[in-house]
C-alpha cells in the first residue's frame, strides 16, 4: 500500500491533514471521544463541540472540523502542552508507533522555537499554538492513523504549498513563510513551493505533522491503483483554487520504493589518474552514495573524465566542496532525480566465529515474494583477515550463521 499526501495547491494545516484521513475512511466517533476525553488534560481549555461536517469548498465535497472551543489562555509552556499530549495518548491506548509519533511531532514543533529564539526548549513558551487546537490536531492525527494502520505504509508527500506575501503573529509581522516552517521543514527531505496565494498556506502544526509522517518527497504520483481519497477542507477561502488537502491511498503496481536522490557532475581535463583514485575514496567517505567516472570527448577534441556523485542532501554541499578543492573544477552541476529502490532492511548481529566475536552488518531485500541477504563488505573483509580465510569462505561462514539465528 502507498499514501500520497498532496498539499501541492491548497498547504497543509493539523485540521486538514485530520479531515482528510476521517474522509478517508478513518473512525470519527472514536476519533472525537478520544480528543473529547483529553481535554482534562490541559487547564483552562474546553472542548464546548466538535465534529467534522461536508463542505462544498470551490466545488469539492470536502471535509471540515467543527471546533467550539472555550479558553482563558493565550500562552502556554511547550513541555506543558507535550506533558498534555502524552498523557492523552496514555489515557487512550494508542499504539506504540502512535504514541511516538504524537510526541514526534509536539517535539518538532518544540525544537523550531527554541532554535529560532536560542532558548533551551524547557523555556519555550507558544502563542499561536497554545490554544488546544495543537493537541486536537495532533492527537487526532495519532488516532486516525491508528485506526487507519498507516504508520507501516510508505507515504509520499508532494511538494508543499507554503503561500507568500507576510503574516501577522504574537512577534510582529514577518515575511511568509514564518521562521518556524522553515525550521521545521529544513533537513526534513519534503519539498516546497510557493504557492498560488499571498497568504499562509502552511501552518507550524501542520508542517510538524507531515514532516513525521513522510520522509519522501516527489513531484509526481508513483504508479498505483487508486483505492481511495479523502479530502480536508481548510478554513480559509480562495478565489483562484480550492482550499483543500488531498490524502490518496492506493496500491503500487510494483512493490518498488520511491526516493529522491541529487547528481552532482563535473567535466575534468587536467587530473591525474593518481587524483581521481584519491577523489573516490575521499567522496565515499564523506557519504555519498556512489561515484562514477566515465572517458569522454569534449570542445576542442579534448579527452576528458566526467565525475558523477550520487548524495543525499545532508551531504551534497560537503561533496561539492570535495569536488572543488581536489580537482579544481570551475562548476558542478547538480540535479534532483527520483528513483526507484528495491525494499530492504539493515541489520547487526553478533556472531562467534572460530572463537572471536564480530559485529557483522548486513541487508536483506524483498522483492516478489524472495528474500537476498547482502553482507556489508567491508564487515567481510575484515573477518576474512581476521581469521585468514578466502572471502567466499568467510561469506559462506557468516550466511550460514545468519540463516540459524533467523530459524
């Protein structure tokens, strides 16, 4: 099964994301007894209704919270509100993976201001997220997904809509997007866009969400059979689009794992071979994930090697620098591309072997229906001189060991 989250238009906010799954075919009436019996949990909130209506937002039978709510507060501690949230998702019996994802994501949204204001996040106080609508977002959003079972499932987000122009809040007026998404969605691998209003299209809660729900981001829908779609209407209204948040859950048509990667490329024609073999090991170690050079012909009949460097984005601008500094290279180019990975696990196991004990990494992949086990090779290599044995030998050796260990 696949999820695709798609803010791509209207952003993504807590309600939204909650509507959508409700609409996707998550409980409701055991989604609001949930949220209704947590409200003891934070002081001076009352839940006065709550219940999630059909709206026609612009033309889309959409879903919307209905949220009356009574409170005599407008700041509050975010390790009060966590303390809240945890001890609801307690009070509820939510599952393990649930729990951890409700305190992910007040923790998120925890972090962001007390990175943004360099306080500890003991002292981080909220304004706009005080209300009890971020512990109704969010454990609603626990509760849902719960329901739902989706916490296993691969879930893809579209780039996010995150709007323009500026907004007001309790620190004064500020360019949008705010400081807090940008901390929020920095490192998160997600992607954004502007938008197509001069508004906030993305809220704090919102982002915090999807950021622990989603770790993969791609500008198009991977290949899969629809089997459902909910959609969250948001509060706001626009002339040039409808306002709601699309969650589409489907089946892949290959049992393929959908990621995004960055290539970085360079044209050298003044590098020895000494360098280049140099270059290799230096890129390696500093965390890509593989490295290619290829003989070529360039202007002026010049014989050249292209350099290509498959990275994450947490090491790209290291890689580059790498690039620069060791071959002397004017420019590298960088690109963005989606790939396809066959599903797979890492493990570490402890093995006794002829007397001596290793830590041996390994990968096993899945893919229609079989299982391969991949030893880590450098693991390999260092328990073949260890116990001077061939290579083939020690593979052997560990399979074997593995293999009676998973029985």
């Amino acid at each position: 099964m696949v999820i695709v989250i798609d803010p791509q238009i209207a952003g993504v906010s807590g309600d939204m994301i909650l509507c959508a799954l409700i609409d996707l075919g998550a409980n409701k009436i055991k989604i609001i007894e949930g949220i209704k019996s947590c409200e003891r949990f934070l002081s001076n909130s009352i839940i006065k209704q709550i219940d999630f209506k059909k709206i026609d937002k612009r033309g889309i039978d959409s879903l919307e919270i209905i949220l009356e709510i009574n409170e005599n507060t407008h700041e509050r501690k975010g390790i009060e509100i966590k303390k809240a949230i945890m001890d609801s998702t307690k009070e509820i019996g939510l599952s393990t993976k649930a729990k951890n994802f409700a305190i992910s994501c007040i923790d998120t949204l925890i972090s962001s201001e007390s990175k943004i204001h360099g306080i500890p996040v003991e002292s981080v106080h909220f304004h706009e997220a005080s209300s009890i609508d971020t512990l109704v977002d969010i454990v609603g959003v626990a509760i849902a997904m719960d329901d739902l079972d989706l916490f296993d499932e691969e879930i893809i987000c579209m780039p996010i809509a995150i709007g323009g122009g500026h907004v007001k809040f309790s620190h004064g007026t500020m360019s949008n997007p705010a400081s807090a998404i940008l901390e929020i969605l920095k490192n998160s691998k997600l992607s954004i866009h502007g938008g197509y209003a001069k508004d906030e299209m993305t809220t704090p809660t919102g982002a915090s969400i999807v950021v622990n729900l989603s770790k993969t981001s791609s500008d198009y829908y991977p290949s899969m059979e629809i089997n459902s779609i909910g959609y969250g209407a948001g509060k706001k209204n626009f002339e040039e689009f409808s306002n709601v948040l699309k969650i589409v859950k489907g089946t892949q048509r290959n049992e393929f794992q959908l990621d995004h990667v960055k290539i970085l490329e360079t044209n050298v024609d003044d590098v020895s071979g000494e360098i280049l073999g140099n270059l290799i090991e230096k890129i390696m170690s500093k965390g890509a994930k593989d490295i290619s050079i290829f003989n070529g012909i360039t202007k002026k009949g010049r014989p050249t090697n292209l350099i290509s460097v498959i990275c994450d984005d947490d090491s790209m601008n290291e890689l580059i620098d790498v690039l620069v500094t060791e071959t002397g290279t004017l420019g590298v180019r960088v690109t963005t591309s989606n790939r396809f990975t066959v599903p797979r696990k890492t493990h570490d196991v402890k093995l006794t072997l002829d007397g001596k004990e290793f830590v041996i990494k390994y990968k096993v992949s899945s893919f229609k229906g079989k299982d391969n086990l991949k030893i880590e090779f450098d693991d390999l290599k260092y328990v073949s001189n260890a116990l001077n044995k061939p290579i083939k030998e020690t593979e052997l050796l560990i399979r074997k060991e593995i293999k009676q260990l998973d029985v």
